[in-house]
C-alpha cells in the first residue's frame, strides 16, 4: 500500500529520507520493517501474519485507526483508506 502522509515528524524524514535521526535508536530497525511491511502488504489482513505487532483496531473516537506495537508504550498507528488502498495519517505515539 503508498503511504498518503506521515503525522510524526521523525518518522515523515525516516520514510522520506531513510533518516532515523527523529526516532529513538532503540526502535529504528523495528520501524524500518514495519513501513517497509506496510508499503508491501496488499490486504490489511496481512497485518495478523506477525504477532509481535499486536494489530489491532483502536476503540472509541479512533475506531477506523490501526496500531501496531513497537515498544511497551510506543506505537505505529494509521487508517487505510480502502478506496485507493492508501495508508493514511501514519504515526509514532504514545497514546497510552
């Protein structure tokens, strides 16, 4: 899937430009392969083949956005835009 845009500024310079400067050390790696798992991924579906990322739909106000586990509190989360199989709003968060 493209991605349409990146809410997070570290992580907008990491997908644009490969510079992980704007994330934690820590985490670069495991960021790296979840974009590069979203951008290859034909079907949301696919998100459940890796169980470590903990896929799953938020609740509440948030209830179309997706998150995927990085560390403990730290979070990738997006929507899709189905229509034109986009990823959109895609950020780093802590939004426990």
């Amino acid at each position: 899937m493209k991605i349409r845009n990146v809410v997070h500024r570290g992580l907008r310079r990491f997908v644009e430009r490969d510079d992980g400067s704007g994330l934690p050390p820590s985490v670069v790696e495991k960021v790296r392969n979840i974009v590069t798992f979203l951008q290859e991924m034909d079907a949301i579906q696919e998100l459940y083949d890796i169980p470590s990322w903990k896929a799953h739909r938020l609740t509440g106000g948030r209830k179309e956005t997706w998150s995927l586990a990085v560390t403990a509190n730290w979070r990738i989360t997006f929507r899709v835009d189905d229509a034109n199989a986009e990823i959109v709003d895609l950020d780093y968060e802590d939004y426990h």
